[in-house]
C-alpha cells in the first residue's frame, strides 16, 4: 500500500488504489474546481501505471486537440516520426486501442484524459468516441481509465449522468473538496510552515482551502505579510486570478461573474428573486444552470430558513477568495505600497472579518457538532430571519443546528483579537433575539445559545445564565 504523503486525500486515494487493485475495468470519475489539486492527486496514484495521458487545451478547436492527442500518443510509444492526426475522435480512440492491445505489462494500465470539457469541443463527437472506446474494448479489459474535468456541472450533466452510450459506465466518483481548517494546518505543517491558528484563520479567510493557494504561502511570514504579497503584490498569483477562474469553468462566464458580484454586495444572501433583480439576469432555465454550475463548482451556497420551503431558499457567496477579490483586492489593484498592511486596520476590513469567519463557521458544521459532542445526532443546519416592523422586532441568525434530540442550538458568531466581552447591552440583543425566534417558530424545543469566536469569552455578569457553550477556533480545527 502507498504511503500517503497528501494532505486530507485519504479517503480519495483509496478510491484510486481501489481501482488499480479491482480485477475489472474501472472508469474513474474526479471532479473539482480549478487549482484543487486533481492533477496532482492522481498522477501521484497512477504515476507508474499511466500508459497513456491527455490533456485537453482550453479554447482550441477539434483539429488541434487531435493533434494534441496523436502528439501525446508519440510521447508515451517514442515513435519521433510525427504521423497524420486522426480525423475524428472515433478514429483517435481506435488507435488508442491498436496502441494498448500490442503492450505489454504486468501493471494494471491507467489511461488519463483531464480537463474532459477542454477535449469535447461543441459537435467534435468527443463523447461518442470516448463511449465507443470504452463500451467496445476497454470494458473488457483489465484498465483504469480516469476522466477528470474542472468544470464541475459539466461534467456531473455530461458524463456522470449521461443517457447516452456512458450510461451507469462510471464505476467510482470522486469529488475533490477544498481542505478544511485542519486540512490546511497540515499541508503548510507538511511544508514546515507553522503558523497560530489566528493567523491561519486570516489566512482561510482571504484564499480558503485550495492547495494551489495555499503553496504560495512562505515560511517566516505573518498572515499579513503573505496575503500582501500573493494578493497585492504585481507578482502575487492571486491578484488577476478572479479574472481567469470563472471564464476557463463555465461557458459564458459573464453570468456566473454577474451572480457572484450580486452576491458579494449583500453578506446576509438572497433569496432567487432578489439575486435575478441585483444581477439584472433573466429569470428562466438559464437562471437555474448558472446557479446550479456555481453551486456544483463550491461558489455559491444556499440555506434553507427554518420552518420555509424549498422555493424559499436563500443563496450565499461561500467562495472566500471570491468574496475577497471583490471586496478588497480589485478596489486597490493599481495602488502601491503596502496595501493590506493599510487595509487590515480599517473598519471595513472588522466587519468583512465577521461575514467570512461566519462563512467558514458553516463549512465546518461537523467540527462543531463533534466539539458539542452531538456528532452523532441527527441535526440540520439553517438559518432565521425575521423583518422588523413598526409594532414587531425583526432579527437574523446565520446559523442553527435543529437536532432530533429536542435541541435547538442558537449561534452566535464573533471574531475578535481578543477574549469577547459581553455586554449589558449586547445581553440584551442576544435575549430579544431568542425571545423572537420562540415566538415566530412556535419551537417546543429547547435552545441552548452557543457562541463561537475567536479565544472565548471573557465570563461576567451578562455572559452567565445566558451563554449556555463557547466554542473558540481551536475546536474549528478538530
């Protein structure tokens, strides 16, 4: 068994050894966003039993991506004599099958085709090939083949969900996720890099969990330090990466773009009809792909409010580095000198603090169930919001936890330098708060109020009889 020298990939690597150890043909499936690290994650699987690889390129026709692959096929047979493309996909495949019949191994062999939505050009009859390879020969055969594709929503309606001739061919499905808080603390770990967790929240907050990201990081830099230099900085990778990362995903991106900026001006989300009217798109079908494709890409995010229907639901930017392109780094893109240092002292920067710790807070849901030790119980999350009146006091809660042992936790989400104090007055909002909630919900539950932030609470007078759990970073991290 190999020894796994990755960081938070256990469960999909051995997906992949799986595979290779299996008996029968097996088509692999491996979906994630851009810069998630799938290239890197089966090529270091598959490295000694890859026998044939290729690699779709963005925007080029038909007749250069079967140059590309007869280019790619003389690589691996080192056959220096460049011979005629193929003319179609059904005639490049066919070849591909002469190629593996006259090999021979004693390996499982691994064929390799990334970035499946590059290669598939419109009418090139990519899929079609692929399905007569596969249904044809290599289903027969004792082989790997991995498909692997950035654009998440294509590939799920494309191929995974295909009617057509790759029906149900799918034999294992991996989908790449960003690296938790934890994750991320032991991949800089891995790189020995050690930064407190304060500063590698500030870090989560600004670039999330996407390895790619995460490399740029340098040993013996502050938070501060590193997200100047990979954000504002003219060399930095994520200062011009927002203008790359929609458009190589989705085909007409200005729409995606249109939704995550409509997004970002509001932090508390929108429901669909409000989200259609910000970003000035027609409602309709294609309304619905371009949410779905941002939310099947990790984008976007919804949240259903207690007590409401599926039509009610609430849609939220949880890309962090989207979040904060737009809010901070596209403002400044041609000023000089130590940009962040500036910014990170501005009131603007506290209050975007406290939306994108919340956001994290709620991609780390199971780490707070298990450090309120309810991992087990059967709990959904969701949030409440009720609009003020004249004669009724309105209120919002980002997050609750509904569990199925007459439970209902209430949180509140604070990101602070320091230990929180809580005061008379903020006792008072927290009580009305509650209050609201029991009368609009009508819950016979009982509500513990939990308060996640930074390095806990400072207990006092207020805090004690009120404040029923405190949760700090640390238990984010579990």
């Amino acid at each position: 068994m190999m020894k796994n020298t990755f960081t938070g990939r256990d469960k999909e690597i051995e997906v992949l050894q799986k595979a290779l150890q299996s008996n029968e043909a097996e088509m692999v499936s491996v979906i994630g966003r851009r810069r998630i690290g799938k290239t890197f994650l089966i090529k270091h699987v598959y490295k000694d039993n890859i026998v044939f690889e290729l690699t779709g390129t963005r925007n080029a026709p038909m007749n250069e991506q079967l140059q590309n692959f007869m280019f790619s096929l003389q690589l691996v047979t080192g056959n220096s004599i460049i011979g005629k493309p193929p003319g179609n996909w059904m005639e490049a495949f066919f070849i591909l099958i002469n190629y593996l019949k006259d090999r021979s191994s004693d390996q499982k062999p691994v064929i390799f085709l990334d970035e499946l939505p590059w290669l598939s050009t419109h009418r090139s009859g990519f899929l079609r090939g692929l399905s007569f390879f596969w249904n044809s020969w290599a289903v027969n055969q004792n082989i790997v083949v991995v498909i692997c594709g950035s654009a998440a929503s294509w590939m799920i309606q494309k191929v995974v969900n295909d009617k057509g001739g790759l029906h149900n061919r799918i034999t294992k499905r991996i989908f790449l996720q960003p690296f938790t808080l934890s994750e991320t603390e032991e991949y800089l770990q891995s790189r020995n890099i050690t930064l407190n967790r304060y500063h590698l929240i500030q870090l989560y907050m600004a670039m999330g969990g996407i390895p790619h990201y995460l490399k740029e990081i340098e040993k013996g830099k502050s938070a501060t330090q590193i997200i100047e230099a990979t954000c504002f900085s003219n060399t930095g990778l994520l200062k011009d990466e927002f203008s790359n990362l929609y458009a190589a995903l989705f085909e007409h991106s200005g729409n995606h773009i249109a939704v995550v900026r409509a997004l970002a001006k509001r932090k508390v989300g929108m429901n669909r009809n409000t989200l259609i009217k910000e970003a000035k798109l027609p409602n309709g079908g294609n309304m619905t792909k371009v949410l779905d494709e941002l939310k099947q890409s990790g984008f976007i995010d919804f949240y259903l409010p207690i007590g409401k229907k599926s039509k009610d639901k609430m849609y939220r930017l949880s890309d962090e580095y989207s979040l904060f392109y737009l809010q901070f780094i596209e403002k400044n893109i041609n000023e000089k000198g130590e940009i962040w240092k500036q910014l990170s002292q501005t009131q603007e920067y506290k209050i975007w603090c406290g939306y994108a710790f919340e956001n994290i807070c709620l991609k780390h849901v199971p780490e707070i169930k298990k450090a309120l030790g309810i991992g087990s119980v059967y709990a959904t999350s969701s949030t409440f919001y009720k609009k003020g009146t004249k004669k009724e006091i309105g209120t919002q809660i980002d997050l609750l936890l509904d569990r199925n042992d007459q439970i209902i936790n209430i949180f509140e989400i604070k990101f602070y330098n320091k230990a929180f104090t809580v005061s008379k007055s903020y006792a008072k909002t927290l009580k009305t708060k509650l209050n609201v909630f029991e009368e609009a919900t009508k819950t016979r539950k009982h509500l513990f109020l939990t308060l996640v932030t930074t390095f806990g609470i400072t207990h006092n007078e207020h805090s004690l009889g009120l404040i029923d759990q405190v949760l700090t970073i640390d238990d984010l991290f579990s």
